[in-house]
C-alpha cells in the first residue's frame, strides 16, 4: 500500500475526517483524539502495512516509526481538512471512552492525568525537530572548540578558527531556539487550548522578558514584587499562555462584537501579565525548583547510583502513559541553568535496556513472526526510538518489559556516578551522543553497554519463555502468528478436540477468507453453526478474548492452540452480539460456556456464519484429521492432532 492509501484507511476506520477532533504526530506515532466512537474500527488499521501497533486509549495512538509517520502525517494533512498537529477541541469531557476493557476502565479513572501528559506532549513534541538541530549544531560548534583547544590532547586545529565568522554564525544558529524557546512554548499552548496564538507568544515573551531582570523589584497593588526574567521557567509559559487563552475567551463572550478587536486583546494582555507577574511566576518558579531539586538533589546528588538505578528503571513505564513528556520543561530548565541536563542520559539508558531485551528475545525466540518484528524494531530502537520495542514487543509480551526495565538501572546507576549531561534534548540511544556535554561521550557510551548487557542478561535468563509469544499477536487473532508448544506431553499424546459449535461441517478451503482458506492461521475446519452457543472443545486455559466477542483462543493442558472464530469479518460488528462467558487467562473445562450469540442479528447484518476452529500451533503436530460428519453436534469430535513420533 501506498502512504497515501494507509492514510486514507486510518481516516476512513476512524469515522472520517469529520469524526477526528484533532490529529497530532511525534517521532513514532499518530495521537488522534475522536468526537465518537461509534463508526470507530481499529482492527483494519492494525492490520495496516506499516502500522507497529494501535493503542487503544482515551487518546488512540496509532504506532508506525520514525520517518513513516511523519509521511503518513503529511498525507492526511494534504488530502484531508484535518489540521494536522492542532486539537480543535475545547471540551475533552465530550470525548467517548471505550468501554467494557480493562484499559478503558483504567483510561476513565486517569483522565485527567491523561490529559494533562496528551497537553503537554502536543506543546513540546512539534518542537523537538528544532531541537535536535540546534543541539546538535550547538555539538559540531563545542567539537570543533575542543579540537582547536591547543591545552586539550586532540587539539589539532588552529585555534584561530574560534574567532572566523563562519564559526561565530555556526553557535549563534545553534542558539536561535534556545533564546526563543518561551515564544515557540507560548504559541504551542495557545493553539492546544483553542487561543489567539500571538497572544500565547506574548505570554512566553513576559516570562522570559530581559526587563524583569532590570527591575529587580517592583512595587504593585501595594506589594513589593521580587521578579526576574526566566523565574517559573518553561512551566511558567504553558500556565501563563494558558490563563490568557481563558481571559481571552471569557472577554470575548462578553464583550460587543465592534469592540472584540480592540478589547479583547488589550485586556488579556494586561490582566495576564499582572497575573502572571504576581502569582504565576512565582508559584511555577517554586515549582520547578521543587521538580529540579528531588529529581537532581535527592534522586541523583544523594541517592546516587540507587537514585540513577531507580530513575533509569521506572522512566519507559512513564513512557507507556505519555507522562514522560512532563519532563522535557525540566530537561530544558536545566539546560537553561546549568548548560545541560544530567538526567537524561539517565532515563535514556531506559532505552538500552529495551534494546539489550529485545537482543535475548531475538536470540531464543523460534517464531519467525517474532524474530522478523524484533529484528524490524531493533535498529530504530539502538538510534534511539525505543516505542517499536515497547508497544511491538517487549511490553505485549509482558515479563521482558519488566527486565528490560530492571537491567536498564544498571546503566543509569553507572551515569549517576560520572555526571553526564546533554546539552538538548531528543531521541536517545546513539543519537544521542554528539548532544553529551563536556566531552563525556565515552562514559555514556559505557553506560549505554551497560544497560544493554543487563537487559539482555535479565531477560535471556528469566524475562522470556516461548510460550509468552501468543501473548504479542493477542490483539488480533486472525493474523496471529502463535507459538510452537514446548509441552513434552504434546508431541507424545494424541489430542481429541470437540466441536465447540453445532452445526453444518466445512473445509477451510470452502471459506471466502484468503487468510482461513490457505491455513495460513493453522489447519482445521469450519462450522456453519446453528446454535448461538459457542463451548469449550478442551480443557485449558483461554489465552485471547477479543473484546467484540467474536474471537476466543485457548491453550489445552498439553500444549495445543485452538482459535475459534465465530463468523466471516464479524469484528465489524458494532452492536453487541456477542456476550462472553469468560475472559483472558481463566480455565475453563471442556464444553464449557464461552460465549453466546445472537445468530438471527449477525446474519440479518449480511454476515456469514461459517466459523473457523483451527488449530494455531499446527506445525507441532505429524496429523491433524478432521471429523468426515456432515453434520455436528457441539461436544462431538471434532479435530485429532497427533504425532508419529
């Protein structure tokens, strides 16, 4: 497919432009928020080309990498009315929340958290390309005043060099955003939350104004004001550029349409200031310094390498909500004070471990399906984009997420030691290190082995077993690629499945499914069921439910894998049809109740069903022989599997 074809099909699956209330892209993902639900499908954007992952949350994130991304936003920014990177939304209460998952019930009770992490990350994210560029412009200047140091023992070049324009113009680019930063973070907050965005711009002017440091004190309304320019830093913008997006709307409503123009500008911006000045400035500047000094002062000074153990190991579970956007105000702050930040080579080491893990996973893992997503990941993943890795592998899978995070302390704790600080902020990994300040490159890089070794170690010797792959694919049966079942009792027994519906017997190769017809899931058969009553064909254990109902695998005692698909393209269906008996990971006995299902609606909907039951594991076994009845009863047999040997 095309970018512009799996452009279209996002929107298409999202319930059209119209539906989309704003649409913001980062490094890896697509961050969508929707004014409905209803005519919302994401499984055709999973099975998407290109598309890593779909996170289903109050805000959907549609996983596609670094590069990829930015084209498919391009696309839908070129052919749609979808102003790309702008939330056009004012009231995020209206905002449907997915229900019946756990996630979603976990999504309802943190959403204003949420919220507040999705704000920030819409500020901060458009302006990281800026930058990486400056930072690393800022890098190639500090590398060449090394060089031309003659007192260092690489300095080779004339010091002269210093003093040429062409150098004296290469820092002052480099510096162009940092000395602008508050005005791009004022802008930012007005257009996220619906506001005349100069008016934002004006609002990280004051913070940052060079005449509050002139002033010094300032008497006003009878108090004796301490000011100076910078104070409340970068979260003193966002709150400042807020509050005068909501002065600004509240004049507007309440002033006359011929004065609008005149009014409602000159009152925001005087009422603002004055409130940014007395009370905001010195309650973000309170604050921050509150951030800088638990993080810097407790976590890193005195708690030293526990203290960059934990910061390194607790950092990618922040990544998973969107919090860790919270931080980039502390990074830049910081930088602003001291010339760098020294926590983040430390969370970045949260990144090698991600990659060390997905070394091992690669190492004994026998799935193809899964070596292939490793090894697509794995590269992006040592630049520096670590969400592959997270939200394609180790996090689905569950228990190497939680080594990855274990081992990557080891690297952070070895940088707590060695005071290594960038001078910007971006992606991690090797990127990274033309940004490291003070020509401490080669310790980063240690702390970067470091954190690979102990995240390849933890998980190769306790975070991944085999049979955890069915876990990865579990969101979507149908093209899951499942493990191969390692039971020794499996490739020893004969296994007799029960039908777990009544009904009209058919071979796959009957089916108007490419994916079921090729067995390409697995070798069984299918059932015309007559019945709305789907049961349990063996005793085991349910690995997937698929949330609409339509879906559910399971795993006998001994190791064998069974899908049953009830119907053709069923998981269109919106409505519930379908009610479930059971959910992930519970045992069950055979001919339990799984689901039921009402027969008459789904075939009034035009959907047929005939329903596959395959077996997922089917390369694990010599024979499997199907029933030669036209006709079955649920609880008959149904499929053996065997093995010669």
């Amino acid at each position: 497919m095309t970018n512009q074809e799996i452009a279209q099909s996002i929107v298409k699956h999202l319930g059209g432009e119209n539906n989309i209330a704003g649409l913001t892209n980062c490094i890896t993902r697509l961050r969508i928020n929707l004014k409905s639900r209803n005519d919302v499908d994401l499984e055709p954007i999973k099975q998407l080309d290109g598309v890593l992952s779909v996170i289903d949350n109050e805000t959907i994130q549609i996983v596609l990498g670094p590069g990829k991304v930015t084209k498919i936003a391009n696309e839908i920014h070129e052919n749609t009315t979808i102003d790309v990177g702008v939330d056009d939304s004012e009231d995020d209460e209206e905002f449907d929340i997915a229900e019946d998952t756990k996630a979603a019930y976990k999504a309802k009770q943190t959403s204003r958290f949420q919220k507040l992490f999705r704000h920030i990350g819409n500020i901060f994210v458009p302006i990281v390309p800026g930058l990486v560029a400056s930072g690393l412009l800022l890098g190639i200047a500090n590398l060449i005043m090394n060089l031309a140091d003659p007192d260092a023992t690489a300095g080779f070049l004339d010091p002269a060099i210093l003093d040429s324009n062409w150098y004296q113009l290469l820092k002052a680019i480099g510096n162009l955003l940092f000395g602008s930063l508050g005005v791009f973070v004022g802008i930012n907050t007005a257009r996220e939350f619906g506001g005349t965005m100069v008016l934002g711009g004006i609002a990280g002017l004051l913070i940052y104004a060079p005449v509050l440091g002139d002033i010094e004190s300032l008497g006003l309304f009878g108090l004796n004001l301490q000011i100076s320019s910078g104070l409340g830093g970068l979260l003193g913008v966002i709150v400042a550029a807020y509050l005068f997006v909501k002065i600004e709307k509240f004049v507007r409503n309440h002033v006359a349409d011929s004065l609008d123009l005149v009014l409602t500008p000159l009152v925001t911006v005087l009422v603002g200031s004055a409130v940014t000045i007395i009370i905001i400035q010195p309650v973000a500047g309170l604050l921050m310094d509150g951030i800088t000094w638990f993080l810097v002062d407790v976590m890193l000074e005195a708690g030293g390498i526990i203290g960059g153990y934990v910061l390194s190991a607790t950092f990618l579970p922040l990544v998973t909500v969107g919090m860790h956007q919270g931080l980039i105000p502390v990074h830049l702050e910081l930088i602003d004070q001291f010339g760098s930040t020294t926590l983040l080579p430390i969370l970045a080491m949260a990144g090698g471990g991600q990659v060390g893990a997905a070394f091992a996973i690669y190492l004994k893992a026998k799935d193809k399906r899964l070596k292939n997503t490793v090894a697509s990941a794995l590269p992006v993943g040592i630049l520096g984009i670590g969400e592959p890795l997270i939200y394609g592998v180790s996090l689905p899978l569950g228990r190497p997420f939680i080594t990855a995070c274990l081992g990557s302390g080891f690297g952070g704790a070895f940088l707590s030691l060695s005071s290594v600080g960038a001078i910007t902020v971006g992606p991690s990994g090797l990127v990274l290190i033309p940004l490291i300040a003070d020509n401490k490159y080669l310790l980063y890089i240690i702390g970067l082995l470091i954190s690979y070794i102990g995240g390849f170690i933890l998980t190769y010797f306790f975070g991944f077993k085999e049979e955890m792959v069915h876990k990865l694919y579990g969101d979507s049966p149908e093209s899951s690629s499942k493990p191969k079942a390692t039971n020794e009792s499996s490739q020893r027994e004969t296994m007799d499945i029960s039908s777990p519906l009544s009904g009209d017997v058919h071979q796959l190769s009957e089916l108007n499914d490419d994916v079921f017809a090729t067995e390409l899931v697995g070798k069984g058969i299918a059932i015309d069921s007559s019945e709305g009553t789907l049961y349990a064909p063996l005793n085991g254990t349910i690995t997937t439910v698929y949330p609409t109902g339509h879906a559910i695998g399971m795993t006998s005692d001994s190791g064998v894998e069974v899908l049953m698909h009830i119907g053709l393209d069923t998981v269109e269906i919106k409505e519930k049809l379908f009610e479930l008996h059971v959910e992930t990971d519970e045992t069950v006995q055979k001919g339990q109740r799984l689901c039921e299902f009402d027969i008459d609606a789904i075939k009034a909907k035009g959907y047929h069903l005939s329903s596959p039951i395959v077996v997922t594991n089917s390369n694990d076994y010599d024979t499997i022989e199907s029933t030669y009845q036209q006709q079955i009863k649920a609880g008959d047999p149904l499929l053996t599997v065997s093995n010669n040997s």
